[in-house]
C-alpha cells in the first residue's frame, strides 16, 4: 500500500469511514492536515485502503504511561516514551495522569508536563488524586491521601499554565465541593471518583459543576438498589461524562454493555500504566510496587488492581467484539465523548470536515494498520 504523504493532500479510497451517524463508503480527503470536505483543485495522491475502516484518532483522558515509561515525575524521556506508544496504538490525542504524591512531587511533575503540553505531546495534564478517600484508594499510598488543600490546588494550576485539565476528587471529603467550584472557575475539569461518598454527595459535587465520574464502578462506592451512590448518581446525570476501563477486568462486557444502555456520554479510557506493551513483570506506579501478571497489573502482595495494561485500541475492538457496539457507537466512545468532556471536539474526536485529520486505519478484525496525526503518518 502506498504511503501517504506527509505534507500534500491525500485521498484515502475505497474506504469504510466510521462516522458519527454511521459507516460511510468512499474516499477521505485530506489538505494541509485537516479533513477536507471534497477533493482540492490540485493534485492529490491517492491511498487505495481496499476496504479497510477509516475511525477517528482515539481521545484517551486517563492514562498513566507505558512502553516501561510513567508520566509521573514530568520528565520529557518518559513522557515521550508513553505518549509515542500510545499514538502507534492509535491515541493521537493523550492526556498524562499523575498518581498521588507529595505536594512537591506533583508541584514538579505539573510543571515538566506543561511544557510538553505547550508542545502538543500531551493534551493535558490530569491529577488523579490527591484528595481521595482512604477507604477507596485503589493503588494510591493511602498515606500522601489529604484532604482538599486550595492553597496546594493554585499552586499547581499556576505551574500547569493553562495545561492543568482535570482533576480526581472525593466529593465527601471537607472543602471538596469549594475545591470543585475553585476548578471549574480556574477552567479544569473536576471529577469524581475514589470515593466513599454517598449519592447524595455525587449529585452535590455535579451540582457544584464536577462533569466526569472517573473509571465508573472502580474505587467507588457500589451501585445497590436502595442507595444508588455515585454509580446512579453519575449514569442520571446528563451533565456527566462517565470513564469506563473496557479491558474485561475492570468491568465486565455484562456490566459495560449496561453502562452503554443507560447513557450516551460513555468515554473508553485505558488508565494503562508503564507495564502497557511491555509484558507481565515488576513495575511501579507512583511509589507502589505493582505486579502485572497474565497482563493484570495489581499491587504487589495484594489483589488491589493497578491500572491497566491496555491500549485504546484494545478498548475500541472489545467494545465491538465482546460488548457488543456498533462500530460508531465504539468510535464515539473512544474519541468523541472524551474529546467534547475536555472541551476539544471542536478540533478532533470525528471524521469531519475542518477537524485535524487524526485518524486509525483498522483492518476487517479492527486491529491498527497504520495512524496518522495532523495529516502526517506515524
């Protein structure tokens, strides 16, 4: 198959493209890397994709790292390192999610990711944590948990300039809701999630302007049919996007296939950790040592799962294959739904004219053939 080039126009033919409404068949068109919406005056090389489907480059809001790298300490090496191994996988749009940690750790690692997030490496910059419930804390230390801190929150919206998007919290903690009003009013998104809190405490925090439940189900409350807690409270919501880790560990395909049923606003999100595409072994995640075996990444001595070892395009095909979408429905979830929850889907998320032309080629079994970011091949 020929190679499209880097910079001219391009026409991806004979093409399955999944939109927002459907599959289309036909032919993408591509100039100075946008999607165009017919061929251009002047010549375009032409890309026989032979069928092959066509969907938008995968929009992942929580990931953590991979290829044996950690967004976590901020440095440029491992930051690359991750960011590039998601994108071969399909991610062209990634956001970098920090653990819990010291107030100087976070301090440090927010401002080295702000840069690269002024580069376009990143998306953004997403703190997971610190301010969660203990008795939920998945794989955070238990003992860097605090409550909210507004002093510790705008010193880091000030380092992140701008490139602070979101962040994890426990709306049943003290000064949470104050803490989630102060996000939204300083333009990062607020979140809940590792939470102990009731339904009441969920639907204050959305009250408050929170709009994402982070990995729904996992580090929260249960869903019971007399207290519905967070689970209920975020699927009832309009306003909320809810995360969901499609890795057929975290949730199982039953439990997904229901979460699709009862809301439209569904984001596939990899929560993949350093051990991504690396293999089973011994691995860290902030300061927790994490033991990945048969691909399942919990931490050492204990069942507590610890991220995933995913990639969005693992997400994307179960979400076809073993939930059950179509494949636009999956396309939504993996790109769109996450793009307009960060306020991007002006720019990317779906296959249409004027986007960046970010984009997976996927074969009859949606496994990725080839990316391509900003109309340039990866």
């Amino acid at each position: 198959m020929a190679k499209p080039d880097d910079d001219g126009a391009v026409s991806l033919a004979n093409a399955r493209i999944v939109l927002p409404d459907g599959v289309r068949e036909g032919a993408l068109h591509i100039a100075g890397g946008t999607i165009a919406p017919g061929p251009g005056p002047g010549p375009a090389e032409v890309v026989d994709l032979a069928g092959r489907y066509v969907v938008p480059g995968f929009v992942d809001m929580h990931v953590h790292g991979g290829a044996g790298a950690s967004y976590q300490l901020g440095r440029p090496d491992e930051a690359h390192r991750a960011a590039s191994f998601h994108l071969a996988h399909g991610t062209t749009t990634t956001m970098a999610s920090l653990v819990t940690g010291d107030p100087d750790e976070l301090a440090g690692a927010v401002e080295g990711l702000a840069g690269l997030a002024a580069d376009g490496v990143i998306a953004g910059v997403h703190l997971e944590g610190p301010y969660l419930a203990r008795s939920r804390c998945g794989a955070h230390d238990p003992a860097l948990l605090r409550a909210p801190d507004p002093a510790e929150f705008r010193r880091l919206v000030r380092l992140g300039r701008g490139h602070l998007r979101m962040i994890t919290l426990a709306p049943e903690l003290p000064g949470a809701l104050d803490l989630v009003r102060e996000a939204v009013d300083a333009g990062v998104i607020a979140a809940v999630g590792h939470t102990d809190g009731t339904g009441e405490a969920a639907r204050a925090a959305f009250d408050a302007g929170a709009r994402v439940a982070t990995h729904l189900f996992n580090a929260m409350r249960p869903l019971h049919h007399r207290e519905g807690g967070p689970v209920a409270a975020a699927l009832n919501d309009p306003r909320v996007t809810v995360e969901l880790i499609n890795d057929g560990v975290h949730v199982e395909p039953a439990v997904a296939r229901l979460v699709f049923a009862a809301t439209p606003r569904v984001a596939l999100i990899t929560d993949a950790m350093a051990a991504a595409g690396m293999g089973d072994g011994d691995y860290r995640l902030g300061v927790m040592d994490v033991e990945v075996r048969d691909g399942r990444a919990v931490l050492a001595g204990g069942t507590s799962i610890a991220g995933s070892t995913i990639t969005m395009a693992d997400a994307f095909r179960r979400a076809v294959a073993d939930v059950g979408l179509p494949i636009e429905r999956a396309a939504e979830a993996a790109s769109l739904t996450p793009a307009r929850a960060l306020g991007i889907d002006a720019r990317v998320g779906s296959l249409e004219p004027g986007k960046d032309a970010d984009l997976v080629v996927l074969d009859d079994d949606l496994r990725v053939d080839w990316v391509m970011k900003r109309g340039r091949r990866v």
